[in-house]
C-alpha cells in the first residue's frame, strides 16, 4: 500500500518495508474524526481502505479516497495548518 502513495515511490524496497514496520496503523471508527482542517500538521496519512468526508469550511463532502492515497503531506512539510482537501 505505501508504494501507492506518490513520494513513496521513489524508495527502495528494503527502506519501505523498513517505514511499514516503524509506522503505525490508525484505525478511525465510523463518524470519528481523524484530523480536522485547521490544525497543525504533524503527520501524514496513508489511505489503506474506506470511505471517508471532509469537511471544508463548514460544508462536508463525501470523499472515496483511492488506496495510497495520502492527506497532511504539505501541513507536515510546511509547519503549517492542514489545508482543505483539493
């Protein structure tokens, strides 16, 4: 799964494998939030399976992310808030 997600890609078999087993997997129940627009970045989320909505100034918006696909790269790269979902 993570060498779907773009700027993953690029490593090496042995250095994916090595960041699969270091990073942790979060499991985000139905109607829980996972992260919120507006908060500081401080991870990046890598889309294993499901469905999820994002919320966008007020307005929620269904989203079917495909598998890899990630959110919170750019807060995490920047130091800055999470921005809205394009």
């Amino acid at each position: 799964m993570l060498r779907r997600v773009s700027f993953l890609a690029a490593l090496s078999p042995p250095a994916v494998e090595r960041l699969s087993k270091a990073a942790p997997w979060v499991e985000v129940p139905a109607g829980d939030i996972g992260i919120r627009q507006g908060y500081a970045g401080g991870a990046v989320y890598a889309i294993a399976a499901g469905r999820l909505s994002v919320e966008v100034d007020g307005d929620v918006r269904a989203h079917a992310p495909r598998g890899g696909e990630r959110l919170g790269g750019l807060a995490v790269l920047r130091g800055s808030p999470l921005p809205p979902p394009a």
